[in-house]
C-alpha cells in the first residue's frame, strides 16, 4: 500500500477497545465516522482518562515554527520520535518541514510506511538487519533520501559491511556526529577522530559522507555562551572537511543541530557560517514544539529568550476525573503512570469541570505522587467526588507514546479528529 493511501487508511480504522478514552458506544465505527459525529469531549460518551490535544494550539505552533525557521533561513526536519503521529508528520510536511528526524529503525519503518520522503535519523545504524531493510529502500526508491549519524571508525565497518552483504547499490548519506563535550551522549569527542572518521567514511563503498551533525542540547552545564561555542565548533569542523575536498561531487552539504530547548543559539550561530564550495543544507530538528508543554518545555523553550518572535501554546489537557475524597486535603484522581508523562515533572491541575459544565481554575490543587493508575491530589479547595480535572502534563516525548489516538478538539470541547500514534 503506499504512503497516502495508507494515511488515508487511517481514517477507516475501526474504533474498539484498544483506544483509552474513546466512547464505549462508538465500538464498531471507524474514525471517519466518529469525526463526522463532531461529538463533544465532555458531554459526547468519552470515559477518563481521556488525552485531548487542542486543535487551535496545534495549528498555532505548527504556523509558528513554519514562521520562525523561513525567517531564519533554516530547513527543518522536526524529530517525530515526539509524536510517532504519520498524520502530524504531514501537517508539517505540508508547513515546509524539509524531512522528519527519527531515533530507531522502527521508527524510520513507520515514517516509510506512511509515504515520508526524506529522514535523518539521528543515531549511528549499526544493526545488519535494519541497514538491509535500508537498503531494499533506498533502492526501491530513487527520490527516498536518509540521513543517518557516525560517529566511530567501528561503526562506520559494520555498517559498510552490513549494506555491502545487501548488495545495496546506493550509498547511504552519513554525516559525522560532533560530540557536545566530555561525558555528554554520543558523538566523536574531538576534531581529530572526527577526520578519522570521515576517512573511514571515504574509504567505504556503501557510504557517502554530505556533513556535520550534533545535537546541542548535550553540552555539558548549557548556556547561551557554551552552547554557541559548541555550534561555532560543529560550523568549523564542516569548514575544515570542505577545504580538505570531502564534499566533492555533492549539491550540498549538511549541518545539521537543533533540539527544542537552543533552536534561537542554532539560528544565530548558522546564520553566521562562512559560504562553503556548495549551498549548506542549515538543518533544524527540534520535535517538542508541535504539542508544546506546561512543565519542562514551557521552562526552557527559546521563545522566552526572543518575546518578539512568538510563542508556543501548550497543546495538550489529560482530563482525569475526582473518585475518591477520603479526607478534606485529599483527593484522588483516575490518572497515574500508565496515562501521564511524570519523567520529568507531575502533571499539574490547571481546571475543574463541575458536573453542570461550569469550569474553575485549579487553584488549590495539587498533585503529590502518582500510582500505575492514580493522582494523589493535596487539596485545599474545594472539589467533588465526580468533577473533572483538567491536567497539564509536562515532556510530549512521554505524553503521546501512552495513547494510540488522541482526539483533537476546538475550544468548546467538540472533536475534530483523531491523532493516531504508532510507537
């Protein structure tokens, strides 16, 4: 099947038990069908736990960053290991999203399963069996391109061994991995291996190198100063490769960096690279902002440091339900682990919904801990056994990987889609 149709396949699945939240009584009909009813997130037969993703915020962070990277001169490949949603990797595509960044192999199979033309997957492949399946693609189709990290002579063996033994008959594009310092993820530690590496490279049939890549967000105590050092680095060390002619023979040469915490640093330090012997590819991967956060990403996003280029909305709102009030400063909510991102912050209640629909902020209302299945809520106002609490949860990574379909809702709770995930 290929990709658009399979996209448009989406909409024929069938509604059933393995969706969290979803009404008991749509059993049996597709997702098509449910959009159409235009149900109502509150009122329409939706159980809680149930994961809402704003539609007016999704389309505001996505146009904001379609803005920001065009004003700034950047391509873009948003990370999808956010969202493993192939239908909000279309919404950016559409947006100008130059290609979708990805993690693992599996990942890249989704993307590829659902029509996506061009990945960069930032880690080193080293698995045999994923580099044949790249192969078999990469050859099945000529306009498909990959991107994929080095970062060690080791690596680049096996991997040139691995597609050698797959006959594969296009090299594969690598760019060499600049680490962000000692003892952060991984990456060549310095300039020297780096070369080394690109020999190795250059040495190895099934492999084309096409550039530098790094992610910033690893540079040991971050700040605006040591993170645009580490990117003037990763500009110089694409310096050096081409004036030592391993970019000949390309259209253009990959630098890639970018997460979602420095994006404004990659901005200003790209904007200032030297022109190189071909056009450079100024590649962004920042994944986080299609939902945006209440917690980690509202701390840390740039968009605090630049006002006058916008912001981002958080987009999402686990709406729990109150069941247990066993004492006045207690109350428990039917939300825990399994429904909830708590890796790096607790969900945090921001409104309750009264069983007549009336709303109130969640002032006095916080939660402690969390169980597989349960919030633990101190309280020190008011709220029934039955109302509705509206959380906002902190890190997309590990809100969207806990639900297969999420409905998309407008302001006044009626949904207007479903975001199918595939982790």
């Amino acid at each position: 099947m290929a990709g658009a149709d399979r996209l448009a396949s989406l909409a024929e699945e069938r509604i059933d038990f393995r969706f969290k939240g979803l009404p008991p009584d749509a059993e049996g009909t597709t997702v098509a069908s449910l959009t159409a009813q235009r149900r109502n997130l509150f009122t329409g037969g939706f159980t809680t736990p149930v994961l809402a993703l704003s539609a007016e915020r999704l389309d505001h962070n996505l146009a904001l960053m379609e803005t920001y990277t065009e004003r700034h001169g950047l391509a873009f490949a948003p990370h999808g290991k956010t969202s493993m949603a192939p239908g909000l990797f279309h919404r950016q595509l559409a947006r100008g999203a130059w290609g979708i960044t990805l993690a693992v192999p599996h990942q890249v199979r989704v993307a590829r399963a659902f029509g996506v033309p061009r990945i960069f997957l930032a880690n080193e492949l080293v698995d045999a069996a994923a580099l044949r399946w790249i192969a078999q693609e990469l050859d099945a189709d000529p306009d498909f391109r990959l991107v994929c990290y080095v970062d060690s002579t080791a690596g680049v063996a096996r991997m040139d061994a691995a597609l050698a033994a797959a006959g594969a008959s296009r090299p594969l594009d690598v760019v060499v991995e600049l680490a962000a310092g000692e003892g952060a993820r991984t990456g060549v530690r310095g300039e020297t291996e780096c070369a080394a590496v690109a020999d190795a490279v250059a040495a190895a049939p099934t492999l084309r190198l096409v550039g530098v890549a790094g992610y910033e967000g690893e540079v040991p105590d971050a700040s605006p100063e040591s993170v645009s050092a580490w990117l003037r680095r990763l500009g110089a060390l694409a310096e050096a490769f081409d004036a030592e002619g391993r970019f000949e023979g390309l259209s253009e040469i990959v630098v890639s960096a970018g997460g979602s915490a420095w994006f404004d640093a990659v901005a200003d330090v790209f904007a200032r690279l030297p022109p190189l012997s071909r056009p450079v590819l100024k590649l962004l991967r920042s994944g986080a902002y299609v939902s945006h956060d209440d917690g980690a990403y509202r701390e840390k996003t740039p968009f605090n440091r630049i006002p006058q280029e916008g912001a981002l909305q958080a987009a999402f709102t686990l709406w729990t339900q109150v069941v247990s009030r066993p004492s006045p400063d207690q109350a428990f909510l039917n939300a825990g682990k399994r429904d909830a991102a708590f890796d790096l912050h607790l969900p945090q209640p921001h409104t309750v919904r009264a069983s007549d629909g009336t709303t109130r902020p969640g002032d006095g209302l916080t939660v402690t801990a969390l169980s597989d299945q349960h919030a633990w809520v101190r309280t020190t106002a008011p709220v029934e056994v039955g109302e509705w609490v509206g959380l906002g949860l902190s890190h997309p990574c590990t809100i969207f990987d806990k639900w297969q379909l999420i409905p998309e809702t407008t302001a006044d709770g009626t949904v207007t889609g479903y975001v199918r995930t595939f982790f």
